[in-house]
C-alpha cells in the first residue's frame, strides 16, 4: 500500500519538487503547508501516513508541530527535513517521536524509498548521520550509566540488540554480528518494540543513549 504524505515547508519549490517525485513514484500527496500551524491543522483533517516536514519554518516551526502531531495522532510518521547534515535540532526531533529525518538534496530514489521505509519501522534513516547527530547531542549520564526502568524488561540478548542498534547497525550487521538469522534479529527487534512501547527504530536509538545503554563515542 502506498503511503499518503503530506508536506511541509515553507518554500514552494522544495514542496513542488518532492511532490513531482513522490507523484512519479506512485505516492499519493494529499496536502502542502507553508508552515507549522497548517501542517497541524492538514494533518488532522487529511490523516496522512507520512509528513515530510522542514525543520524551520515561520509561525510555527516543524519541531514544535511534529512534537503536537505526534501527541494527537501517534501513528503518524514525521520525516524531518534539513539542509544540514548536523543540525541541532534533529536529535530534538527524534526525541519528540520523528522516526528520522532526510537532508533536503536527498536523490530522488531515496526520497521515495525512505516514505515507503519509514513505515515498517524496520530501518532508521541516514543511519550513520542520524548517529553523528545523537552521538553530538545526547544527553550524557551525569554519573556513569543508568538504567532506565523499562529495560529490566528486557532479556540480555534483547538489550544487546538494543545496545548494537543503537550504535547504527542495520538487521543484516546485527544478523553477522550475533551469528543469528535475519528472521531471529527481527524478532528480537520486534520485542523490544513491543515491551519499550516504541514505533520504529529511531525511538529505539534515543532510548538506547538516554539510558546510557550506548554512550557518545562508543
């Protein structure tokens, strides 16, 4: 099933354009906004898969309607858009439930790729920036690791999962990592999901530095 996207930026060209590329592809784009305020209220009226949604924008900037989307309808995928490969306001936006976000001059395969990806939840976007980005910014433990209390849920080899994807490795590296199958890796992601009460992979790498499982530089 193709996802219904709708996009946020306040310049008309990146809109136009990334709407000429997912419409060529296939994917329904079922609303544009300019800003902030009216990516909330088109979101609501319009219910979308998918919103694309620039970072900075005026009125209402995208992290703050990706953190009020979010709340509302949490299904909702946000992709966040940047022109920069380490923008400080990613890691917020990753923290605030986007599952990831593109760089603005993404190619146009992987534009279309990353809309249909987003939805499974099964990979994280732009995996080795998104790591830069969390490495730079996370928050560091004030006095050596803690433990979140949702992690004593987990079983030893879940938390190495957890552990592994939060330095950035993909199911595959996991698979060759852990001399386990693709099929088992899944499963374990799928548990982890299931008892942290996450959406994709991109909550997973937040909570995975939060609770000093990975710590910066690992």
């Amino acid at each position: 099933m193709n996802p219904r996207v709708v996009i946020a930026d306040d310049q008309t060209l990146v809109r136009s354009g990334f709407r000429m590329i997912l419409k060529g592809a296939g994917i329904d784009v079922v609303g544009e906004a300019a800003d902030g305020v009216e990516a909330i209220e088109l979101v609501g009226r319009l219910r979308p898969d998918v919103v694309l949604m620039d970072i900075r924008m005026p009125d209402l900037d995208g992290l703050e309607a990706a953190r009020r989307i979010l709340a509302t309808h949490p299904d909702c995928r946000v992709l966040m858009l940047t022109t920069f490969d380490l923008d400080k306001y990613v890691y917020a936006a990753l923290s605030a439930g986007a599952s990831g976000f593109l760089l603005k001059d993404v190619t146009p395969e992987h534009l279309v790729a990353s809309v249909r990806l987003v939805m499974t939840g099964d990979a994280l976007l732009a995996p080795s920036i998104t790591r830069r980005l969390v490495e730079r910014y996370a928050r560091a433990p004030a006095e050596g690791p803690t433990v979140h209390r949702d992690l004593s849920d987990l079983t030893p080899r879940e938390l190495e999962v957890l552990r592994l994807m939060g330095r950035g490795l993909s199911n595959t590296e996991l698979a060759a990592t852990l001399h386990l199958t693709e099929a088992t890796v899944k499963s374990h992601v799928a548990h982890i999901f299931a008892k942290l009460g996450l959406r994709d992979r991109a909550q997973a790498v937040v909570i995975a530095y939060e609770t000093a499982l990975v710590t910066p530089g690992d």
